[in-house]
C-alpha cells in the first residue's frame, strides 16, 4: 500500500493522482494518522473478485 501525505497546499486533486498511478490502495495520512484509503476502481475490483473476499468470480455475480 502507497500512502500519501496531506501537506496544507494539497488538493483532491493531489489525492487523485496519487490513487491514479498507484498499483493498490492509497493510504492518505493527515498528521501521521491516516484518515482515507483512496483506490482505482480497477484496484478495488481486483481487491473484492480477485481475492474472491464476497465469493464473486466477475461483476455479475453482485447483481440481485
């Protein structure tokens, strides 16, 4: 996991980047303490069917 550090001149934009070209989570630190985990949609995918933590194979498995 990446983390990245909130400075006072951060912006989400900052933020986004740093998910963006991250392989996995980002945790976001504020003060040393984290206070957000930003991730790509593609990571949270891998996250959630690749480790099958829902016991999903693929995105249709969570439709109702």
């Amino acid at each position: 996991m990446d983390t990245y550090a909130l400075k006072p001149e951060s912006r989400i934009e900052d933020v986004i980047a740093a998910a963006q070209s991250a392989e996995g989570p980002v945790a976001v630190l504020d003060g040393g303490q984290e206070c957000l985990v930003a991730l790509r949609p593609a990571v949270f995918e891998a996250l959630l069917f690749g480790s099958l933590m829902l016991e999903c194979t693929d995105r249709s498995t969570l439709r109702f």
